[in-house]
C-alpha cells in the first residue's frame, strides 16, 4: 500500500500521468527514490510503485502554495504535464518554477513550442535532442544501475539456467513493431545464424495488439529459414528479471529505425555484452565504435551481417570490446550521476526562487 507524504514539505513535484507504462514512467520510478535520499521530492501518478515517494493528485490543487523554499520545481516530462504545471501556476497561484525534460527527436508543433517557452528551464537527454530545440537546455543523458546491471560470473550457466543454447547469443529486446528495426534484426540473423551453426539469436519484448500480424510474420520467416530452434521468440519478462537475460548474452544488437533515447544498449554494455546499434536515439553518444560495438545505418541488414559478423567470428575482440563496455557504462552512464545533475538544477532554480 503507497504511503503518501505530505506535500508542505515536498520541494520537487514529479508529475507522471500516463498510466500505461513509458520510457517516462520508467525515468520516474528509476530516479525519485535515487533524489529522495538528497531532495524532498515526490512523484504524482495515477499508478507508480509503493516504493516511489509520491503524493495524491488531489493534493495538487490543495497543498500549500508555498513550497518549504519558498517555490516547488515542477519537473515536467510531456506537454500535458506542462500545461498542468501552468495551469496550477496561473490558475491556482501555486508558487512554481517549471523545468521540462525534452527526449523528443523531431520538429516541435507549434502548441509545444508554446509550451516549452513558458518552462523556466529545460533539460535535453542527448545532444541530438538538444538541436531541436528553439532555446537553449542543458544536455542530461539518461544513466542506469550499474548494480542490477552488472556482468555475470558465469555466462554459461546463465544461458543454461534460462534454457538457451550454450554457443554464442545475440539479442534484441524491445518492443517488436517496424519502429523498433525487430524485422531487420530478424532478416540479418537468418542469414548469420545460417553461416554459424553454433550461434542462436533471441527476440525479447512484447507485440501489441496493433502489431501482433507484424510478430506473426517474423516468426513465420524464421521457421521457413528453418531456424525456429536458434532463433527465439522467449516472452518477454519482468523488468526486474531483465538483467539476466543480458547477462545471458554475447552480442546485443540495437536495430531501431526511429528511438527518442533507448537505454537498451547501456543495459547491456553495463552486463559486459558489446553492442551494435543504429545511428538513432542518442546511440551514437552511447556506443564506442570499435571499441563497445559498432554503429550502423538504421534499416541496413547487409551492413548489421557485417558488424555481427565480425564480433561474432573473434571471440578476443569481443572479450575486449564486452570488458571496455562495462568500463564505459560505469564510467560515464551511472543512474547516480545522472540523479546528481538533475538535483543541481532543482537546486539552482528553487535557490533562485
């Protein structure tokens, strides 16, 4: 059962009102607890984890006015939220200064615009995403737990204790759905896996309602390669229990034709598992070539045979590049020096309050 606090003494307010699970909803589970041991800070959501500080909606027409500085930080994620930070702003007199987060990598609408011009700052999550921006931000990549993600002792025992073939894995996990590049994953290890007959591959994610005929299709060109023995389809699993499943890995292949962010491959870099990824999202300020993985052209199946059939062909390159990941990951993409630059904006903006 969520223990609600009390919003007198909240300094930072999370808004979260999507209900559906989200790369937002996740950012907010994953960073306010992190906060909360530095910050008064609470999520406001119709749906979060009991272990996520957090405060009632109704609370947000009722609280004080008047944060314990002074001001509150509104920390808003998406333009509905920003348009409820300055509804209660203007509306309701609640003493509030605005910062928006902008993972978005196409030209805002006009309405957006309007919004984010009205926000008192803004946080950009790459710096691809930065450039569409008509103002200026400050660029925060996104960082993970280094601990849940963390390299395994014993990669053999992993995939036997999951069921999965002992020879060298590859992986894709994410939605499957054409934005997600899941057919061009599948189309370039139908032809690696036929050349290897050791190596299998893994699907891991879910297809919605929309995109279950999209899943039908993949999986019935891999049984007509004859590969549905070392191509998988597993369910997908718990976000608690998908560390294992990396962990299980020896390649991850990121194929998206179109990604805000994608924490995909820090999850698996972080696991010790090199990586291949397209040049979308903010993969290119992720992935080292030549020395975390590759980077290729999105839709490019000739040019992902390449790039995993070189990791996958030397096994000292890729126990290199899968120990220069990890060091990677920990070095620059810990969760806690993201949570670090974000509470010196709060800082910054409730002092200037």
């Amino acid at each position: 059962m969520t223990s609600y606090l009390d919003p007198a003494q909240i300094d930072v307010i999370a808004p979260n009102f999507k209900r559906r699970l989200s790369g937002v909803t996740a950012t907010v589970v994953r960073l306010v607890p992190l906060q909360a041991q530095e910050i008064a800070i609470a999520a406001v959501a119709p749906a979060l984890p009991t272990h996520v500080p957090q405060i009632r909606r109704s609370d947000l027409l009722t609280m004080p006015a008047k944060g314990p500085s002074g001001h509150r930080v509104w920390h808003a994620r998406r333009n509905s939220e920003m348009l409820a930070g300055l509804v209660l702003k203007h509306l309701f007199r609640k003493r509030l200064k605005l910062l928006f987060t902008s993972a978005s990598q196409r030209q805002h609408t006009g309405y957006s615009k309007w919004l984010i011009r009205q926000m008192d700052a803004v946080i950009s999550t790459s710096q691809k995403t930065a450039g569409y921006l008509d103002r200026p931000s400050t660029v925060i990549l996104h960082g993970i737990d280094t601990e849940s993600f963390s390299p395994p002792v014993d990669r053999a025992a992993v995939k036997a204790s999951l069921g999965l073939p002992p020879g060298p894995l590859v992986g894709c996990f994410g939605r499957i759905r054409a934005q997600k590049g899941t057919d061009v994953f599948v189309d370039a290890m139908i032809e690696v896996l036929r050349d290897r007959p050791d190596a299998a591959a893994i699907v891991m994610g879910r297809a919605t309602e929309k995109h279950l005929g999209f899943e039908r299709d993949l999986k019935a060109k891999v049984a007509a390669a004859g590969l549905a023995d070392r191509l998988l389809f597993p369910p997908e699993v718990p976000v608690h229990d998908v560390a294992k499943w990396y962990q299980a890995l020896d390649l991850f292949i990121a194929p998206q034709r179109w990604e805000g962010f994608g924490l995909t491959p820090l999850e698996a870099m972080a696991c010790a598992v090199p990586v291949v990824a397209t040049t979308v999202g903010a993969f290119e300020e992720l992935v080292v070539p030549g020395e975390t993985g590759a980077l290729i052209p999105p839709g490019d199946v000739p040019a992902m045979i390449e790039a995993a059939a070189q990791l996958l062909d030397c096994p000292e390159d890729r126990a290199r590049q899968a120990a220069a990941a990890r060091a990677h990951v920990v070095q620059n993409f810990r969760i806690e020096g993201e949570a670090q630059k974000i509470i010196a904006i709060y800082r910054d903006l409730l002092g200037a309050a």
